[in-house]
C-alpha cells in the first residue's frame, strides 16, 4: 500500500542473504587457516566462524541470521553427495498424535516431550513482566531479549526432538508411510465471529496448543529432507477413518474407538492400542497407493 516510509530500527531485520558466493561474500575467506574458519563479509571484512560440521557439496548462497545475541551463518549449497543408508527391507506406517508424538505400526511411540508446557511458566513469567514495562525503556528491551530466549530453547529443543525421531525411522526402514495432515487447518481457531461465535472454544484453542506444541510441521519436514538424502521412500496417505477402521476385518464405525487410547472392533472384537491400529492402516494404504503407482 502506498504511504510514507517507515523508520527501519536495528530491530527490524533479522536476516540478509547474498545469492552468490564471491559476489558480495566469501565463505572460507581465508584458506590458509587451518583450523579456523573465516567468512568475508562486503563492508565488514572477515568474520571467524564457529563451524560445527564440515560443509559438502559446492556453497551457492551465503546468509546471516540473528538470534537474539546469536549470530549464525546459514549456507545453500549444491552438488552435495548424496547419504544412502543401506537396504533394510523394512516399511512402516505412523501415526502422529499429541499423547505419543509418533506411533509405529510395529508398535513403538515417541513420547511427545511438551517442551512449551515444560517451559510455560517460565514464559508466563516474563511476557507478564514484558507487559508491566514501559514500551522504548532499556528494560524493556531486557525482558525482550530474555522471551525470545526462551522461545528460541524451545525450538531448538522441538527441532532437537524431531531430527533424532526421523534420524531412527530412516535407519530402520525402507519405505514410511505418515498421515497427509493439514495441520494450518486443524489449528484454525474456532472463536467465530459476533454474529457466528464458535463453540467450545477453550477446548479448541487448547488442544490448537498442544498440536503447536508437539512440532508435527517441524517432525514431519525434517523427516521428508532425512528421507529424501538417505534415499528412502516417504508415503504420505489420507488420514481419514484410519482411527475408526478395524486393521484386523475392515470394519469402520465410530464406534470402534471407544477412548483415546483404546480401540476394539464391533465386528470382530479385534482390540488393540487405537494409535497402533491406525498406524498398520496408515501403512496398508501407503502400500496400496505404491503398489498402484507401480502398476499404472
């Protein structure tokens, strides 16, 4: 929209990028080091790098990005070798959930560890202090810099979390079928609007948090990247009725789920944990869609 231009503080940007490398920006400005890596920089000259794994491939476009006091240098890179794992024979469906973040259909969960609930008082703590302070203060800018600490522990711990789960799945398993989830659409709020106010509303945004909370989005990109470099095959499939479906007979029924945790079949009275029969459904379905790909 038009308008007058705006102040842009030291605040306003947290990253730059060079799309090329020499143009701009060196990255391993000084080769002669051996032990230490430089970074040159137009207009600020070289900057030692902290450099925790060794670059692979050929390094295409260099950015920096803050923070809080953090200063990182993100790299692109092309022509990167290519990781693959040997062949395990082995597929697996998933379901991913709030009470067990992953639920394979061999059985095994992952916990979901709630690292914004671990951390909830704390940053309950100082976004109150945040709000008591004068907006422009020196302190202010203090209590700034401590919540976005606290998020940035939490995402690295989310991050953290999700690279370790997908890490073991691509060891262990050829062929990884997961649920097509839309997940900006399960965390739509349901407040509604003055004319059309939503209903139990508190009971959404609350399990709106939880989803947040577990990292689907997080898991499930880093599971496709971790995927792709190790050369397995990832299958995503629609989740619709894979809860309520009996793995044993097919049968499908709402019925059939009679708690969260707990599943037993009307039909055939097949019972088992409800997140380990959707995920052996998961999985015949993401086999059904290969095996018609192939065929086609």
């Amino acid at each position: 929209m038009p308008g007058f231009p705006r102040f842009k503080g030291r605040g306003w940007f947290d990253t730059v990028e060079w799309p090329k490398d020499g143009d701009g920006c060196r990255w391993d400005s000084q080769p002669e080091h051996p032990a230490t890596t430089y970074v040159r920089l137009q207009g600020i000259g070289h900057v030692r790098v902290h450099q925790h794994r060794p670059v692979q491939g050929r390094v295409k476009t260099i950015g920096i990005k803050r923070e809080g006091s953090r200063w990182y240098v993100v790299l692109s890179c092309d022509d990167v070798p290519a990781g693959s794992l040997p062949v395990t024979g082995a597929a697996v469906g998933l379901d991913i959930g709030v009470a067990s973040l992953v639920t394979t259909s061999d059985g095994d969960r992952l916990v979901n560890p709630r690292h914004l609930a671990a951390s909830a008082g704390r940053l309950a703590a100082a976004q109150q202090a945040l709000a008591r302070n004068k907006r422009g203060s020196k302190r202010r800018r203090k209590v700034v810099a401590r919540v976005a600490v606290l998020h940035a522990k939490v995402r690295r711990q989310r991050l953290d979390t999700a690279h370790k789960a997908a890490l073991t799945l691509v060891g262990n398993y050829d062929v990884i079928v997961h649920e097509d989830l839309r997940i900006a659409n399960m965390t739509r709020s349901a407040s509604g609007t003055i004319e059309q106010p939503g209903r139990n509303v508190a009971a959404k945004s609350g399990l709106n948090r939880s989803i947040l909370d577990a990292g689907w989005g997080v898991f499930l990109r880093v599971l496709t990247h971790k995927a792709e470099s190790a050369g397995r095959e990832l299958i995503a499939v629609d989740p619709r009725n894979t809860s309520r479906t009996c793995s044993r007979c097919g049968h499908c029924a709402k019925e059939n789920r009679l708690t969260q945790a707990e599943f037993a079949c009307t039909a055939c009275g097949h019972a088992a944990h409800a997140d380990v029969n959707a995920a052996i459904n998961i999985l015949r379905a993401g086999l059904a869609l290969r095996d018609a790909a192939e065929a086609a």
